[in-house]
C-alpha cells in the first residue's frame, strides 16, 4: 500500500533525492563493475569509487584515504568502538560514553563488558549535555577510547565535540563521535575538532538506505572486525556496493545554507505555534544547541504513542522514540537520563523536518495536534487528576 501524507520522521531515515537516484542509476546496469577488477569495467568502478570517497572526505576536512565505507551506522560504529578495543587491549581496557547514545554504541561497550573490558557511563544535564570536565576527570590510565555522539537522535541536542575532541587529544585518547544525525547541518572539521574517528550515514540526508561510512584519522590504532578480501584497505572487506556509495556523496552536496536555515526556520514555526496552541508542553533537548531540525515536545496527560497513532490516521507521520526503539515499550533511556520522569516521557513526540516540509504542512501538523490533543486528554484521568 502507497501512502502519501506528511512525513516528520526524517531522524528516521529520509526519501531519496530524485538527484540522488538519478546519480545511482547508471551503476546498476550500465556501469556494473567490481572496483577490485582490473579490466576496463573495474577501473571505471574503482574511478568512481574514489571520487565518491573525495567527496564525503571533503565535507569533513579529511582526507580521501581516511574514509572507510560501510554499509552504514550501525556498523561504523561497531567498527570504530571493536576495532579500538581490539587495538589497543594493550594500553587498557576503559571506555567512556553517555547514557545517552545510540543503541548502536551502546550495545557494542555491553559486549565488550562482557569480554572483560571496563566502560563508564556518564551522566548528562536535563538538556542532554554531558560536561566536558566530568569527561576529563573520568579518564584514566588505561582509557582507550571515549565515544560521545556528535547530536543526540532523540531530542537533537548538539555536543561540544570540539572541547571534548581537545581533551582527549591533549591526553592522548582517541575520540569517536557518531555524527549520523549531523553530518551536512553541522560544522564537521575533524581536524579543529580534533576528531580520531567519526561515523557517516547516508540515509538519514536523503541518500540510499545501507550505506555509510567511518573516518579514522591517519595514524589511528584500529583492528578490522571482519575479515575477507581486503577491501577499503583491509578495514572492511567486502565488494563496495557503487550505487549506494554514488548516492551517498550525491546526497552529501544536498543540503547548503540555505536549506539549512529553512529547515530551522519550519522547526521554529513548529515548535512556537505549539507552545503557544497548546498548554502544559515540554520542549526537550536543549533550547539553542540542537540540530536545525528537530522538534522534541512532551504532552502532558497524554501517551504519546496514541497521539502518534492519531496523526497518522490524518497522514501525519512521526515517532515517540528513534526508530531503532520505537516498538519498545519502555520509557526512553535519553529522556530518563535527562532527568524527566517515567510517566512525562510517555507523553514525548519526536517531530524532525526536512527542506522537503512546508509552511502549510507545519500549520496542518499544529492544528491536528491541538484537536488530538484535547482529544485524548478529555479522556486521560491523569490529566483530569
């Protein structure tokens, strides 16, 4: 079943860029080859390859040999935690993160928890701000690695990579940040931000699904994961999948100012129109330092699932949590560890738009939440209460 309506899901995953499909389409007929051939159709491949790879590396200020692809999020971020911990076993055991990140970080340290590595979890403010003190102070001797993401996919709030980045630099620790979120609407220097390893996606800026890569900087200690042919210089072996990775570094030329500031300008709109229609709401994250997208609003006395659920009936689509979570029942770890409690973070709403959206979209979503909203709150006793 086709259904068209208004997507506000786009920390989900994004549609595809019709520029983006158009770029794609010629690798999988026309120009099929294997990179790692050496005959005509092989080195067209591998030609195209590594211009992809320039290009993903110069949003970042890398440079091309230090970008691995991936087949996308989830496993540059294996692939960057794993490959650190399996490295550097010698100098110790110790990683740190927050309580906040992906699942993506998090269930990779619990399993090395469980092969006798040490991890740290650290706490974060009620906007979702972990300190860069409290990151200096848990370092240890043995510290191999610290792990921050880049922007939360919760609630947006966006971290000081770039103190946490001089921290771990200065006591000589690599530094990982996941930057899925974002890559292309935030500034990403890895050399400013002293940046030791950064995951890249593609879905998520209106590329193909599947695809994704991990910046190492050059000189890094790191191990592969997985083991085959040697591809992408012996860090993930595997046929480079061309089609999505031309579509990847088409969809990271997207996004310019200019549609970044429009994008900011629809999350404002949504946000204030809200607060001012509707009582009793909580924008969560933090009020400025959040991606220019992302609207995280809790409804009192309301459970945000049946709201979600309500607007979809009128073709409005959007989540309670990440989409990794969203058929968890559970109370959201992110908003827990910000200090809200349980029942409030039932009553969360994650919106997140994109250059696709309109104004009269935004003024829809608005009016359809202020006529649910009192829907479900005639009918909650907590609300009565």
């Amino acid at each position: 079943m086709f259904f068209v309506g208004i997507y506000l899901d786009n920390a989900a995953t994004t549609r595809v860029d019709e520029r983006v499909l158009e770029a794609m389409k010629p690798y999988f007929t026309k120009e099929f080859g294997n990179p790692s051939s050496l005959h005509g159709f092989g080195r067209a491949a591998h030609e195209v390859l590594e211009q992809s790879r320039t290009k993903i590396a110069s949003k970042i200020g890398a440079h091309p040999f230090e970008i691995i692809f991936t087949s996308g999020g989830t496993e540059s971020n294996n692939l960057a935690i794993k490959g650190i911990a399996y490295a550097q076993k010698d100098k110790g055991k110790h990683i740190i993160t927050t309580r906040i990140e992906h699942p993506s970080i998090l269930n990779p340290i619990r399993w090395l928890v469980k092969q006798g590595y040490d991890a740290t979890y650290l706490d974060v403010d009620e906007y979702g701000l972990v300190s860069p003190d409290l990151v200096a102070h848990e370092i240890r001797k043995d510290t191999i690695l610290v792990t921050v993401g880049h922007a939360n996919n919760e609630v947006g709030t966006i971290q000081d990579i770039e103190d946490l980045g001089k921290i771990c630099s200065e006591k000589k620790v690599a530094f990982h940040t996941d930057a899925c979120q974002s890559f292309t609407k935030e500034k990403i220097d890895v050399t400013e931000q002293h940046l030791d390893l950064v995951t890249l996606n593609s879905h998520k800026i209106h590329g193909p699904k599947g695809v994704g890569a991990l910046y190492v900087k050059m000189g890094t200690k790191i191990e592969a994961v997985e083991h085959g042919g040697g591809h992408e210089k012996r860090m993930r072996s595997g046929t480079e999948n061309i089609p999505s990775i031309v579509g990847f570094a088409t969809a990271s030329e997207i996004l310019g100012e200019k549609e970044i500031q429009y994008m900011k300008n629809l999350r404002d709109k949504l946000i204030s129109e809200i607060q001012k229609n509707i009582v009793e709401t909580k924008l969560n994250g933090h009020p400025t330092k959040r991606l220019c997208n992302n609207a995280n609003i809790s409804f009192k006395g309301v459970e945000g699932e049946s709201l979600m659920l309500r607007l979809d009936a009128k073709g409005i689509a959007c989540s309670t949590a990440s989409a990794c979570s969203s058929k968890n029942l559970e109370p959201s770890y992110v908003l827990t560890a910000m200090g809200m409690p349980v029942e409030d973070t039932h009553g969360a709403l994650r919106m997140v738009v994109s250059h696709e959206n309109t104004k009269d979209e935004i003024t829809y979503v608005v009016g359809t939440l202020v006529e649910e909203v009192g829907k479900l709150r005639a009918i909650s006793p907590i609300w009565r209460g």
